[in-house]
C-alpha cells in the first residue's frame, strides 16, 4: 500500500521537473543570452565538477546546516517544554520571545559576524537563530494544547513522570517539530548561502559565488542545482522521520 502511494508521488515530481526542464530550455531559446544557459550545458557542467570539490563544499553546508538545526532544538525544546508546561516560566519568557521573534534574522548577520567573527560559529549561529524561535514556539504551544485529562489518565494507571513524558509530552513536541523544520528549512538554507560568502573557501555558497565572479555561469547554476538538490534530500529526510515516528497520526 505504501508502495503504491509512492510511485503515483514520484512520478508527479519527475513530471514537475521536466516541466520545468522545458519552461528552462523555452526561456533559454527566447533570451539567447550567456547569462542563461540551456540546461544540458548546465548538467554537462554538473557532471563535470570534481567529485572531491562537490563533496568538500556541499560537506561543509550539511555540517553548518546539521550544527544550527541541532542546537536549534536542543535549546527550542528544552525552552518549549519548560514554557508549556509550566505557567510561571510561560509568563516570564513569553515576552522575550514575542518581542525577539518578530526581529529579520537576515538583519542581524552583520552583528553576529562582528561579535564571532567571519568563521563556523556566526555561520551556525545564523542557522540556530533562524529555527530557534519557531522550534519554541511551536513546541510551548503544541505541549500546552495536550489535554490535561491525557495526564490524569496515565497517572491514574501509576505512569511515572518520565513514562508520561514519552508517551505524551514528546510526541505532541515531536509533530511540531517536524512541521516547524519542514517550513523553515528553506529559510535556513537561504541563509546559510549569504553565510558562505564570506570569510570561507568551502561550502556551496562559495562556490555559487566563486563561478559568478569568474562570469562561468553554467558552474554557477550547477552550484545552485547542487544546493537546491541538498535542500529537497534535507526535506525528505524530514518526511522521512516524520512517517516514522508520527504514525499514530495516520
């Protein structure tokens, strides 16, 4: 059954893509510009990139991107939790978040480079503070909306406080998790790019910038193919998890 789901999906994004495909090539006849090469000289550039540069660069952002997702949850359940579940914390740092959450993210690039410097921390501090406030919220919000007789009941059964947290607590963060990544990932990504402009030789924004600045354009859209390409495994990979561990929702 799932199988047969499957290949109905799969074919719709083959077929998106070459739509795509087409619409690029289309576009391509009727500009008859460098700028915008056809996409077989995009791909036969793809394919004729170094195995070791694509993987060193495209390493590089998964490693930055895996480092600000992580700390992003780390600190955004910890501080999800302790708001959703208990009243005082809840109103001592819920206006720290409604005030700090509305502020671009993008905006502060300049200030975390001036305080970390040009290195891996501002880049992963950028990921983290792209996630952070969404990953809390959501979690504060999906562990308070978990009615209180769901707790009664397990407690009625002698559950301890852990077994409540893992059968109940963690399952409801869990599915807005997922979600909250699933939409800001391409954020996150965004991001990273304008990261790796500066202060590196590794990652694929470098190399998307690197190929523009020597005006080889069809590199430079095998670069941003390669980084959208991360993106789309990055969000499977969350469907991924989120088939696995959210089926109780099914």
């Amino acid at each position: 059954m799932v199988k047969k789901r499957r290949l109905p999906h799969l074919l719709r994004l083959l077929f998106v893509f070459l739509c795509m495909n087409i619409v690029w090539y289309i576009t391509y006849l009727l500009m008859n510009h460098p700028i915008l090469p056809s996409p077989g000289a995009v791909y036969e550039a793809m394919f004729h990139l170094g195995a070791r540069d694509v993987a060193l660069n495209v390493g590089y952002s998964l490693l930055r991107i895996f480092e600000g997702v992580l700390l992003a949850l780390l600190i955004g359940l910890l501080t999800g939790l302790l708001m959703g579940r208990s009243p005082l914390w809840n109103r001592l740092l819920d206006p720290v978040v409604y005030l700090t959450y509305p502020i671009p993210k993008i905006a502060l690039l300049p200030v975390v480079m001036l305080f970390f410097g040009l290195g891996e921390t501002s880049k992963v501090l950028m990921i983290m503070l792209i996630l952070l406030f969404q990953v809390i919220i959501s979690v504060r919000d999906g562990v308070k909306a978990i009615p209180e007789s769901t707790y009664d009941v397990l407690t009625s059964i002698g559950a301890s406080t852990g077994q409540k947290f893992w059968n109940v607590t963690l399952p409801g963060a869990l599915s807005v998790i997922l979600s909250t990544i699933r939409i800001s990932l391409g954020t996150a990504i965004s991001v990273l790019f304008f990261t790796e402009i500066y202060g590196t030789e590794h990652g694929m924004g470098f190399f998307i910038m690197d190929a523009w600045l020597r005006l080889d354009y069809p590199e430079m859209y095998a670069g941003i193919m390669l980084f959208s390409l991360v993106g789309f495994v990055l969000f499977l990979l969350v469907d991924i998890l989120d088939y696995k561990f959210m089926k109780w929702r099914r």
